[in-house]
C-alpha cells in the first residue's frame, strides 16, 4: 500500500513540475457557485479603485494610458520568463508571477487592473485560470501580490536598503503571498457548511498548509528567490541605463 | 519563452468557418450559459456533455487534437491534483491509506466522487473557454464589452496589453537569441541575470514606445477618448433565433433531468 502511494505522488509530482508554476491560477470549474460569488464580492472593489484610478489619471496624464497598456504588457511577457528551478538541475522551469514588479511601477491599485486583465487573456487563449475563477485568481495574484510586494519595496526603501535589495524583498514577498493567496483559495473548498465553523475552519487551514507546502516544496520555494534576484537586477539596470523612468513613474526620489 | 507561442492561438479566431461567422454576443450567451451550468451541475452527465459538444464543434473547424491536447494538459493536471486534496480531506470510507514520510494519508471514497465531479467540471468548463478563444478574437470581445456596458478604460487597457504583446515577444525573444549567443544563459547565475537585464530592457522598451505610440496616437486625432471605434452591428433575426433556441434547449434539458 505504502509504495502505491509512494508511486502515485511521485508521478503526480513529476507530471506537475515542468509547468507547475502556472499553479497559481485556479482553473476553471474547481470553484463552487458560492466561492465564485465570494471572491468575485471581495475583488470588485480594488478593482473599481483602480479603474477610477486609472480614469483620474488619464485626465491628467494623456499618455498614461498607452503606458499602463504597454507595461502590462511587458509585465505579463515578463511573467512568462522561464527561470530554471535550482536544485533541480535544469528539469524544470517555473514562470515568475509579476506583480510585485507590476505594483512597484504602477501602484497597487493600478497593479490589480493590470493582473486582472493578463489572468483574463491567460485564461482565455492559454487555459490557464478560468473565466469562474477569475476572482479568486485576482485575489491571490493582483490584491495580494501587488499590496504584499508594494509594500514590501516601499518598507525595504524606509530601511535604506539598496534598489536592488528593495525590488528583491518585493519580487520574494509578492510571490509568497501569491502562493499563500492560491492555497487559501483551494483550502477554503474543503469547507463544509454542516460542519461547525471551527471544526470546517481547522479542516480547510490543514488544506491550506498542505497545499502551500506542496507548492513551496517543488518549484516555487526556490522561484521566490528567483523572482526576487530578477526583479532585483531588472530595477537596478533600469536605474542604470535610464533613471528618468524610476523618477518619472515615482519608484525613488530625484536626488 | 515556448509557452510564449501558445498566445498567438489567435489566428485560429481570425480565420472564417461556420464558428467564427457566429455573432459575438450569441457565443459570450451560451459560453456564459454553459459556464454557469457548469459549476452548478451535481454529477458528471452536463460537465460531460459540455466537454464533448466542446470537442465536436471545435472538430468542425479543423482543431488539431494536438493543439487542444496541449490546452487541456495544465488544466487537467490541476484537476487530478484537486482530486487528490478532495480525496484526503473529505469523506469517511477509507479506501487508500499509508503514510509518505511519515505523513498519514488516507483517500476516501467521497471525497474521490467529489474530485471526479470537480475533474469533469474543470474538462467541460476548460474546453467551453477554448471553443469561445478558438472562434473569437479579443477584438471582437472588446467590442462586446462595450456593448455590455463594462468600463472604457478596462476595454482600452486590454486592448493596449494584447496590441503590444506579440511586439514585445518578438523583442524578447531576438535579445534572448542575443544573450544566448554571448553565452548568457550558461549557469544558473548567469540565466538570472540575464532574465535581469532583459526584464530591465523590457520596460524600458515598453515606456519608450507607449511615448512614442502616444504622439501618434495625438497625431491621429486622439483625445484621450475611445481607443476602439469600431461597433458591432445590430444583431439580426438569425441571432434573436439563435438566443430563442438557447431558452429551448435549456428547457428540454432541464425536462430530461439534467439541472435536478
């Protein structure tokens, strides 16, 4: 029985690592009506802020809009990065997230739009994600990637560390927090409402954890400090070849 | 950057066959429709048959199995893994237990019944998207938006986002070649930095010609109003009959027992 299981999980594991990193977007039909509903509920909001946002801005800035178009698309080609899983020695390859980047350019808010409209595109003409899902998918990717990796960049740039430290901390913590995001999404699916509310929460958190240590163990443990080195040096060469960009969209202070 | 080739599934959508004639706001009804039958369905019969009727209509317009077998790999994947969780989280007849590095581990019954419902809903609910991206460009579902009334700036934003995409993939992928050939990609370190510095270029690149694309976008009679300025037709009595027969076979499938 052991070495059943044993072989079931091996090849499960190895049929998910080569593309495990797009993991993080729940495909569609896994979410029952009522979780569609709630996360749809709870991203609605950021996603009204970050129009309105964006609307605000375009009044003052004509051309602000080609530019959140232009980076998002930048951001989402930059998502499909395939960065070698170390440790693994080459075998894999996982996919950058990209919201922290996203945030540290545009704002959060902004940040959310952009990752809503990419997990829109993603779902629709790569299958990865859903159209039912979509809420669940911004949730974890746009609110919490974008606002864990914003203010992750904004508390490293109070302690005085360097720019590339700050869009390290940035790249680590957004793609944490999305995987954290993910895992809470799936978790909460084992949540039964017969059960009492303690006895269903304890069951879905165990869910949750296991799901996140699944994750954390394959690919995306060693992604995080990928991601994190390349947000890193890509805002540290920006700074280098064109500082005007950083000063412009408000990244640092002019000195 | 393979996976990159996958987005320029689009010209499936920009060929013309029976599919694509379909009028936009027909497709997004019944894809609309089928999507939430899906995830209300209680047993594996409708997932199944949105799957099925999927994968003959998409047949129809010469889809390779190949290219849908590529789509529905990453899905399917999740599918098996969530039926995993279902089967060790819920449920109360054992069927499978052991322990994997000490962890205990037991699959129940149920819980696999309930995974394999969420199995099927994710082929069905996956393969009605494809039929939708496979017979619909974003163009014409950006139109569609605007119909619907949905935000202007969302509609401009994602039409920005999938006009530039294929431009900065091409750019990506000659500074890539680039990179490659100066031996960028030869340890691990080194791929990291390399992927640095074109994410570096990558925005500077974007910020460039978003500057650049604005002055001729003023210089075309851009006011900061609607980016996109074709509508869509009216729709005709062939599309009123289209939506009448949704109402039909909602109907008959509901009399055959499907909805409960």
């Amino acid at each position: 029985m052991k070495k059943i299981l044993l072989g079931i999980s091996i090849v499960i594991a190895l049929l998910l690592l080569p593309h495990v990193a797009y993991a993080m977007h729940i495909t569609e039909g896994i979410l029952p009506p009522k979780w569609v509903i709630f996360w749809f509920v709870l991203v609605i909001p950021f996603v009204v802020i970050g129009t309105f946002r964006l609307k605000k801005k375009k009044k003052v800035v004509p051309g602000f809009l080609p530019l959140v178009g232009l980076v998002g698309a930048a951001v989402f080609v930059f998502s499909c990065f395939p960065i070698p899983v170390i440790g693994l020695n080459g075998m894999a390859t996982a996919h950058p997230a990209g919201t922290g980047m996203s945030a540290v350019l545009l704002g959060p808010f902004v940040s959310v739009v952009i990752a809503g409209i990419a997990l829109f595109i993603q779902a629709l003409f790569l299958a990865h994600g859903g159209l039912t899902t979509l809420g669940v998918n911004i949730f974890s990717m746009g609110v919490l990637g974008s606002f864990s990796g914003y203010f992750a960049f904004r508390l490293a740039q109070r302690m005085g560390l360097k720019l590339f430290w700050c869009g390290f901390i940035a790249g680590v913590v957004s793609d944490l927090c999305t995987y954290m995001g993910t895992s809470i999404g799936l978790g909460l699916l084992v949540f039964e409402g017969d059960e009492s509310f303690s006895v269903a929460m304890m069951h879905s958190a165990k869910a949750m954890l296991e799901i996140f240590v699944v994750f954390m163990a394959t690919s995306q443990g060693p992604l995080c400090i990928a991601e994190g080195i390349v947000v890193g040096f890509a805002l540290s060469y920006v700074y280098k070849v064109r500082p005007s960009i950083l000063y412009n969209l408000r990244v640092i202070k002019e000195q | 950057m393979e996976i990159l080739k996958h987005v320029v599934m689009d010209h499936f959508a920009q060929r013309r066959n029976w599919l694509t004639n379909i009028e936009v706001r027909v497709k997004l009804f019944y894809i609309g429709i089928g999507l939430v039958l899906n995830i209300l369905s209680n047993d594996i019969t409708l997932p199944l048959l949105f799957f099925v009727t999927s994968l003959i209509l998409l047949m129809t317009i010469k889809v390779s199995f190949l290219t849908l077998g590529l789509r529905m790999m990453m899905p399917f994947l999740f599918g098996i893994f969530i039926m995993i969780i279902m089967g060790l989280h819920k449920g109360e007849t054992v069927v499978l237990s052991g322990t994997l590095f000490g962890y205990e581990l037991a699959f129940k019954k149920e819980g696999l019944q309930i995974g394999l419902l969420l199995f099927t809903k994710v082929a069905g609910g996956v393969m009605l998207m494809l039929l939708l991206s496979f017979t619909t460009t974003i163009t014409k579902i950006c139109m569609a938006a605007r119909w619907m009334k949905m935000p202007e700036t969302l509609i401009e934003v994602l039409s920005f986002v999938y006009r530039y995409l294929f431009l900065l993939i091409e750019e990506t992928e000659t500074m890539m070649s680039s990179q490659r050939s100066r031996l960028g990609y030869v340890t691990w370190f080194k791929t990291i930095k390399s992927f640095g510095s074109l994410g570096g270029m990558l925005i500077i690149r974007s910020i460039t010609r978003a500057e650049s694309a604005h002055v001729a976008m003023v210089s075309r009679g851009y006011d900061g109003g609607r980016v996109l300025t074709v509508q869509l037709n009216p729709l005709v009595r062939s599309d009123y009959a289209l939506f009448l027969s949704c109402g039909v076979l909602l109907t008959f499938l509901s009399y055959l027992g499907f909805f409960w």
